[in-house]
C-alpha cells in the first residue's frame, strides 16, 4: 500500500508543474495577442513597432 504522505508530495509536485505550464502558455498568448510577439517565421522574438522605437 503506497504512503499517503509521499502521494501527497507527488500531487504537490504536479500541481505547480501544470500551474507554472498554464501560467507561461497564458503569458506566450498575451504577448502574442498584443502584438509584441511574432511566431509565424518560426522563431519566437519580441519586436517593437517603429512607431515605439
């Protein structure tokens, strides 16, 4: 029969690793929502518009 206290750690240990996997795909949409990132080229980069610079 498996410990109850080390499942609990287990469940503590994948409940921030999909926390901290939903936090960064919300903050990769933002970025890309508002403009600031670019993906389509393949590679992620922030840009600026001109009209910023």
């Amino acid at each position: 029969m498996a410990d109850r206290s080390a499942l609990g750690m287990i469940g503590l240990l994948f409940g921030a690793t999909t926390l901290f996997v939903m936090m960064m795909g919300a903050a990769v949409v933002a970025d890309h929502l508002s403009g600031k990132l670019h993906l389509e080229d393949g590679q992620a980069r922030i840009s600026q518009p001109l009209s910023e610079r």
